[in-house]
C-alpha cells in the first residue's frame, strides 16, 4: 500500500499543577486559541477543546507519524509558556489521560468538552477523570492518579 490512511480521535485530559485554579475564566478562550495555533503549526487537527479553571480537554484528530505524547508534551509546554508571559508562573500537571475515541462518538465527545462548565456543577475533576478512566478500562492505583 502506498499510502497511510489513520483515523485516531484521541480525547486527552490534563491539568494544572496541583490542580490549582490558575485558568481564570477571561483567559480560557485566548488559551484555546493559541493552542489551536500550536497544534496547526504540529500538524495536528484539534476538533473540540474546553476546560475550567484548573484543567483542559482536547478532542484531536492524531496522524499516524505523530505520538501522542510528543503532541501532549508540546501543546503543554507552549501553552505553559505563553501562559507564563507576563503573568505569575502556570505549569501543567506532569502527566495526562488519553482516550481513544470512535468516529461514531465524536460529535457526544465534543458536546462534553464544550460543555465542561456545566459538568462541573455536578461533579470536580478528580472526580470526573476517575470516571473517565473507569469508563475506559483503565487499571490504576488510586494513591497515585493525582501525584
């Protein structure tokens, strides 16, 4: 075959350091914007992205010769970076959830990461990426899901 042909919808979650409440709600869209801008200049197709206060969500479309956490580590570090400038210090939390994502449930996943504001009326992130690892199947200890 002499072409690659590669549907990977990723929905990736991560926070901030500590899960501090460093995303103040005038920041989250010029925030989303930059990143989109990152992710083009990567090469990657950012498809739905949201947050709150203290952690992001990100629908991507990841191509086939692009890791997941080399796109991860520099949407994170730029971001980071961009936040930092001429503000108080911003870090991301070290690591981060990634779930793969049929086609058929793009359109739910992207509904929940627009809508993160609301979810989180109900329920914290803690809370909410227990959730989403349980949901996936993922096996982990819970003295150490959040550091």
């Amino acid at each position: 075959m002499s072409h690659t042909y590669c549907t990977n919808l990723v929905h990736c979650v991560f926070s901030t350091k500590e899960r501090a409440d460093w995303i103040a709600e005038e920041l989250q869209e010029p925030l989303y914007a930059y990143m989109f801008g990152i992710a083009r200049n990567l090469g990657l197709e950012i498809l739905a992205l949201g947050g709150t206060a203290n952690h992001l969500h990100l629908l991507m479309a990841l191509p086939a010769r692009h890791p997941l956490s080399d796109a991860i580590r520099d949407l994170k570090a730029n971001s980071s970076r961009w936040m930092s400038e001429g503000r108080r210090r911003f870090c991301w939390q070290e690591g981060f959830g990634a779930f793969s994502v049929s086609p058929s449930q793009a359109p739910s996943v992207k509904a929940y990461i627009r809508n993160q504001a609301e979810h989180h009326k109900k329920r914290n992130f803690e809370e909410e990426f227990l959730i989403l690892l349980k949901k996936s199947g993922i096996t982990y200890d819970p003295r150490y899901v959040f550091g």
